[in-house]
C-alpha cells in the first residue's frame, strides 16, 4: 500500500531488525534493545557487521543519551523546547526503537478530558451490559501500561491541568486504578511515558510541581550552526522527495543555505557576520519551517518552473514563514530586504522576486 506516511517502525524496519540482531549489550525487560542500540538509532552510526544506520536527530548526542537514559528508570521523560525542534520526532523515533511502537499516543488539547489518558466507555454497551470489561474503551496510556511500552503524550501543556494530573498516579504509583469494575491495571516493565511540550505554550497550563517531579526534562535547542542546520533541513527535504517523487531535481545545497542563513539571521536578530543588528518577525522560524519552504520551493520548481530551484520558487515559502502579522512582520521582512540582502553578493536574485511578490 502507498501510505502517504509511514510510522517510524515502519519506514525504519530494516534497521531496527539490524540494531536487533548487532544487539551486544543487555537490553532491559520488555525493550527491543538496549539503551545504547536506541541512541545509535537516533544518532546513527556503524554497526559490527558494516551495516549503516542513518541519523535521526542531529544535533547534541549527550542529550539523547540523558533522554534514553531517563526511559530505564521510574521518572518518565519530557522533552521540552521551541516549535520545531523535533521533539515529536525524537518522541516516535524513542517509542519505535524502544517498543517497536510508536502509535501509543495521546494528542494533548484543551478540549481532552480524563478519559482520554485513563479509560472510557463505550455507551451502547455500558447502558446494556452496566460497567464490564467489554464496555471499558482502554487509551493508548493504559494500553502501554499493559503491554509494558512507550505511550507518547503530544502537547502536554495544552491539557486542563486537572486532567494533566491523572498522570501523577499513574507516574507514581504505576497503576491505573478502575473503581467501577473494582480493579486496577498495573504497568508492567519496560511501561514509560514521553511527553512533548512547547516553549511557546509556556504558561498554558503549566505542569503542577507534583507533576514536574515525575519527569525528567531534557530541552531541545535550536541548531548551533548554520552547517548543522543546513544538514538537518537536506536530509529532511531528501527523504520528503522520496515519498513526495516530485518532478524536480534536488536542491542545491547552497540553495539551503540561503535559506537556512536567512531564517537564522531573522531569528538571531542579527547578520551572521555580526555586523547588523535586525528586527525579529513574530514567528518562530524554526527548522521544521525551512524544511517546508524548500519543499514548498521543490513544488513550485517542478510543476510551474523548470525543474530546478529558484529564488522565486523560494520566496512566496519564505514569505508565508516571515509574515505572520501583515503589517509588522512585513516591515521587518522589507527592512531585511533593503539592509541585508539587496547589497550581498549573489543574493540579487532573491531580493528581485521579493520586491515582484510583495
Ligand atoms: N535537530 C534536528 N534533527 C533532526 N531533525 C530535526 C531537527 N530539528 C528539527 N528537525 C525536523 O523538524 C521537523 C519538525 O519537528 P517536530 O514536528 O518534531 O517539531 P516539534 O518540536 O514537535 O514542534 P511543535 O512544538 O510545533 O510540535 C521534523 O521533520 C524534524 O525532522
Ligand atoms: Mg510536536
């Protein structure tokens, strides 16, 4: 079947089944692997028999570790930083090679109630049958707690804190207790929780001190330099064409470049030589919105260009990543244009398509 999207464990499966079977070092009850083998996953690397593993994150591996790490004892682990940091990413790609499964998963908004992390019920049979175990609808939560796996939890802090509180008891106690069947589940080994939550949404609901006390936090940054997020945005942007099979060649990296150096310029603040200060727009430009533009730019280049990316393939992306407040944002992005970009060497180009959209 052509899945528009694969899960982790699925698009991975051969190097799963290879980090498996290369396994030399003890894997804890109910893992795949063990906790080495989980953060060769995700940073890539060689294995005994030459078999390559490609990364996943790119970035800090110290940070990883301490993520993994954190998984193997009873505190469970929240990964915490701006929009576009790849904390849901690290999250399927943790679940995938930890439990081979990383749909165990709770979408956080305002709008979820109890019964979404706990249990609920299904009404048709509730009403016929009273409080049964046929009428119970088990969460993705209680499924890893049974089946001794990684239930993912998106968006903590967009969940009403009361029900963010549910988790406390089942952090601490490891039991989801069910009063109506006068039972309760008891997480087996290998059971954790990764949550992801965002910089932005700070102050939402914030975690209760109770809460914060049974996770772990590890903070994704923003990449350090612009070679590293040059790299990140490629291999994200290779492996879309893969799926996507666009008619246009593949960027050029300086292409990339380009684009990553003016999102970190905007975002900085300032020039990358550090000579001009500049105004930030009010969005977050992260990674995760680069990779978009240049594959927004790949469309555009191969179905009504020439298949091959240009500035003005690159320019209505950038813009719909820049102005978010068409007033404001479109001062700051002309101001740009004029400082910075109009008298670089090369980038004539873009500054050109700029003034032809606006
Ligand atoms: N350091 C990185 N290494 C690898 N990929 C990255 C990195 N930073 C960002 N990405 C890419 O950015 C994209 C977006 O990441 P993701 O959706 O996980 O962000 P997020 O932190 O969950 O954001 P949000 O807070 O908006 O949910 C992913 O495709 C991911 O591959
Ligand atoms: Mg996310």
């Amino acid at each position: 079947m052509n899945l528009l999207r694969q899960h982790a464990e699925q698009q991975f499966a051969e190097e799963l089944h290879e980090l498996k079977k290369n396994e030399t070092n003890p894997v804890p009850e109910n893992w795949e692997m063990s906790p080495q083998s989980v953060v060769t996953y995700l940073m890539g690397g060689t294995l005994k028999n030459g078999f390559e593993v490609s990364p996943k994150y790119i970035g800090n591996r110290r940070l990883m570790e301490i993520a993994v790490a954190t998984l193997v004892t009873d505190r469970a682990l929240l990964l915490y930083g701006l929009p576009g940091t790849a904390k849901s990413w690290v999250s399927e790609h943790i679940a995938a090679a930890v439990s081979g499964d990383s749909t165990l998963i709770v979408q956080g908004t305002a709008g979820i109630g109890e019964e979404a992390i706990r249990y609920g019920w299904n009404y048709a049979r509730l009403l016929a049958e009273g409080p049964s175990e046929g009428a119970l609808v088990q969460t993705p939560v209680m499924k890893a707690m049974q089946e001794g796996k990684i239930a993912r939890i998106e968006e903590l802090t967009r969940i009403g804190s009361d029900v963010q509180d549910t988790l406390i008891t089942i952090l601490s106690e490891k039991t989801l207790p069910i009063p109506e069947l006068n039972k309760e589940v008891q997480a087996i080994r290998g059971f954790n929780v990764i949550a992801t939550a965002n910089n932005r949404d700070k102050g939402v609901n914030d975690l209760s001190s109770a809460l914060k006390r049974r996770f772990n936090t590890v903070i994704l940054p923003l990449p350090d330099s612009i070679e590293e997020e040059t790299d990140i945005v490629r291999r994200r942007v290779e492996s879309f064409e893969k799926v996507m099979s666009l008619p246009s060649e593949r960027p050029a990296l300086e292409e990339i470049r380009r684009v990553v150096t003016i999102f970190r310029e905007l975002r900085q603040g300032v020039t990358c030589d550090g000579k001009s200060k500049l105004k930030s727009p009010s969005g977050t430009l992260s990674t995760a919105e680069a990779i978009s533009v240049v594959n927004n730019g790949l469309a555009m280049a191969g179905y009504f260009g020439d298949g091959v990316i240009h500035a003005e393939d690159l320019v209505s992306g950038i813009l719909g990543a820049v102005i978010k407040d068409p007033v404001q944002d479109k001062v700051v992005w002309q101001e740009y244009m004029e400082t910075v970009v109009k008298k670089r060497d090369g980038w004539k180009d873009i500054y050109r398509a700029s003034i032809d959209f606006i």
